[in-house]
C-alpha cells in the first residue's frame, strides 16, 4: 500500500516535517486538537494514499498525516496500534504537498502558536520514549562476563528486540577476543529467513569510510552505490534499507554492526538522534567485555599458544573427572608433545620454535570440539580433555589432528620452507582411574612409549603392555 510518508521522504522539505509516532488514542487526542485549534481545517483520505489520513488548515498554513503501522514503518521496532503522526508548518513543504496531491490549498502562513506548542509536547515526550527503549536495550543486564555464543546471542537478542531487522551481523574486529578460536573475518548472522541468510558485504572503501566517520550511517535505498554486495534474493524478496553501527570507543576500532531491513523504513528525527546512543553504549559493551575477559584469560590462558595455561587444566581435569564419577560417564585425555622440537629450536632459532609452537596449537585447537579443553601443559606438550569421549574414540582424534600437522607444511614469514613437525600422542580415559593424576600417569607413560619406539604417532594406553 502506497505511503505519502515514503513519498515524501527523501525530497528537499522533508526534514521541515515533525515526524513521531503515538498510540491510537493519542493520535485521536492530537486529531481532535488540530480540529479544535484551526478555523477552515478539512480531512481527506487521497485516493493515491488510501491508507493516509490528511488534515488541513489553509489559513493558519499546517497539515497533518496520519499513517499506521505498517504502511509507514518505524525505524525502532513498535508493537501494537501504533501510527506514524507527521505536522508540517513551513510553506516550501506545504507548497510541496499541494503540488503532489492538487490540493488546490494555497496555503498562508498564520498562527499557529498553539498547534505548535501542543506537536512540541508530543515531540519531547517521543524523543525521551526513544532514548528510553536504546538505553534500555543497552543497559539491561549489565554484565561484561558473557563470551562466545552468550556473547553473542545477547546482543542479538537486544537488536531483534529493539529493530526487528531481517539481518544482523556483528562483526568484531577481533572475534577471538569475545569468542576463543574464532578467525579473523568471522563474524556473527541472524537472518529472519533463509533468503536473508547470506553475508552483506562491505566493499573495504565503504567499511573504512564509515569507521573513520565514526558515525552511524544509515541507507535509506540498498544498491551497490553504498559499497554493499547483496546475493540476489528469490521471488522479488529483498533487504531495502539499513544502518551501519560502528564500534568506537576511545578511538579504538572495536568492531561494525549491521542491521538491514526487507521494509522501506521511514526514521524519524527523534529515532536517528537516539541512535548515537545505542552506538556509546554497544562500543562500551565491546570494550568493558574484551577488558574483563582479557584480565580473566591473563590468569588461565598461555601467551604463546592463546590455549589455557597448566594451572588451569589441572582445575579443569579434575572438574571432569568428578563429573564422570557422579554421572556414570566418561572422558578421555590426550598428552601431546612435538617431535625433536629441541633440535628445531636449535636449527631455526627460538623465535621460529615460537611460531611452530602457536601454529601446532592452532593445528590442535581446530580439529577439536567448542567444548574441548586444549592447554599448553608446558614446553612443546600439550594436553586435551575430551568430555563425553571413550578412549577408542580420542585415539581417532589424535590421529585426526597427528595427520592434520604432520601433512602440513611450514613456511616462514620470508616463504622458506621449514623442516616438517610431527608429534607423538597418549590416549587414555578415565574409566578405571582413581583420580586425574592417575590419568595424567598413564596418558604419559602412553607418551613416552612413542617417543621411545619412532614417534610420530599415537598409542592407547589401555594396550600397553
């Protein structure tokens, strides 16, 4: 259905409108109003617009349109008997409005002092509304202790809740930082149906401009003169508009947020201002969780290797076990240790005996569960708590990730390659074991049967003899 909202936006005496959004009763309340306040005033509904309600007054040169959900969709998500409500007191705009609908009006400038002062109240109290809902979707559950997918699906969640977009994507400049092991580039989709489901692409022009504008942009018309790359969508369906929020805080990059829309949204000023809000209180969201996480991570997480450091693995194994125990279930133990890395170090140096050492970690660390416990047990070994996994399935992922490094090749930063890095593997679970030292003690002794019968490989400790 045709909108005179969406028709008038965009053209030069737009922003000459007053532009806000009310309930039915106090549409019916301000309808009754401009009535009461105006002499000549008449009502119509154009044939062009027959969902518009269109109020008039000649003499005192004001109009006011009145439109419903969804023929004029708001910019924050509304819920209910809710109507776009727009009065217009400037004559280049009136003139404009008579032209486009042959009113035949001539319309004066005159008093309207009142109609005014009345619109400006409903203003005030729509702007506070708007800042309310943004503070609200940014202040409630104030934690900065979520990470990974709780992360994530909280913030979300606030967006669907205060936007309803068809997509989201929170993009973080450093994803592993919210969320462990997560590449650069990730980043994290919602999309209200399958056909949204697919990246919106920046070009890196457009990203950077809008980073370094450091404001919120937002595109009233999507097409590839913004910089976006859209996959084509089936049977006419298509994302129409949409805002990009960068995260800045203390002239940090944090990260972009994009929220588009299959509606043509039609903002008022009062939801554009609210807007910057919503942008401090995400970039704060950002930085106060990456703090927290990073002073939290110091004390569990190795330097190197971004796994979890000694200390912390004990604590998780023995955590694991007691659980096994309690439920009659099982969890499995991997000790890890790279082949002849002294002698690499030797060869290549400490810093190339560095990288390899981050690089089988990340080897390691991708060829394992979300749930998996992966530490760097010190040195070049490693250790990794399986949950919910028996020792005959552990020996096939040992194998997995023994394949997975010994088949791939290293090269230095200059494009040398370097000598291949194999490591050897022992696997037990903790069926039978009376504690986690006592499966720390059989996973080595496993360990140490390979190192001494040609590495390279992975044994059960189950078998040894």
């Amino acid at each position: 259905m045709n909108s005179l909202c969406a028709t008038l936006y965009g053209s030069t005496n737009w922003e000459r409108w007053q532009i806000l959004r009310l309930p039915g009763d106090e549409v019916h309340a301000l309808s009754e109003l401009f009535r009461a306040l105006t002499t000549q005033g008449k009502e119509l509904t154009p044939p062009q617009f027959p969902a518009t309600k269109l109020l008039f007054d000649a003499s005192v040169g004001a109009a006011l349109l009145i439109e419903p959900e969804p023929v004029s969709p708001a910019l924050l998500g509304v819920q209910g008997d809710r109507h776009t409500v727009g009065l217009c007191r400037n004559l280049n705009a009136l003139t404009d409005l008579d032209k486009l609908l042959t009113l035949g009006a001539n319309f004066q400038k005159g008093n309207g002092g009142a109609l005014s002062a009345a619109m400006n109240g409903a203003m005030k109290t729509f702007e506070t509304a708007c800042r309310n809902r943004v503070l609200e979707a940014v202040q409630s559950d104030p934690r900065f202790d979520r990470e990974g997918a709780d992360f994530f699906d909280t913030l979300e969640f606030r967006l669907r809740t205060l936007f309803r977009p068809d997509y989201i994507e929170i993009a973080p400049i450093s994803p592993s930082t919210y969320w462990m092991d997560r590449p650069d580039g990730w980043s994290w989709i919602y999309a209200s149906r399958n056909d949204f489901q697919w990246p919106v692409t920046l070009s890196s022009g457009t990203e950077d401009e809008v980073m370094r504008g450091g404001a919120v942009k937002f595109i009233s018309l999507v097409s590839v003169r913004d910089g976006l790359e859209l996959v084509p969508m089936r049977d006419g369906n298509a994302l129409t508009c949409g805002l990009l929020i960068p995260l800045l805080f203390r002239g940090k990059r944090l990260g972009l947020v994009k929220l588009f829309f299959a509606r043509n949204i039609i903002p008022a000023q009062a939801e554009t201002t609210a807007l910057a809000i919503l942008q401090n209180g995400l970039s704060l969201i950002f930085d106060r969780t990456a703090e927290y996480l990073r002073t939290q991570r110091m004390a569990m997480v190795d330097g190197l290797t971004n796994l979890f450091n000694h200390r912390f693995f004990l604590t998780q194994l023995r955590t694991e076990h007691q659980r096994s125990v309690r439920y009659g279930g099982v969890m499995t133990l991997l000790m890890i240790d790279v082949d002849g890395f002294k002698n690499y170090n030797d060869t290549y140096g400490h810093l190339a005996g560095n990288r390899v050492l981050a690089w089988v970690a990340a080897q390691i660390r991708r060829n394992v569960r979300d749930i998996d416990v992966v530490a760097r047990y010190g040195g070049e070994e490693f250790a990794l708590i399986l949950p919910e996994v028996r020792a005959e399935q552990g020996l096939a992922i040992a194998e997995k990730i023994r394949k997975a490094i010994s088949t791939t090749d290293i090269t230095t930063d200059e494009g040398e390659h370097l000598a291949p890095i194999t490591i050897s593997c022992g696997v037990t679970d903790s069926q039978g074991c009376k504690g986690p030292e006592e499966m720390i003690d059989r996973a080595d002794r496993a360990l140490y049967w390979v190192k001494r019968n040609g590495r390279n490989l992975v044994r059960l400790a189950a078998v040894e003899g």
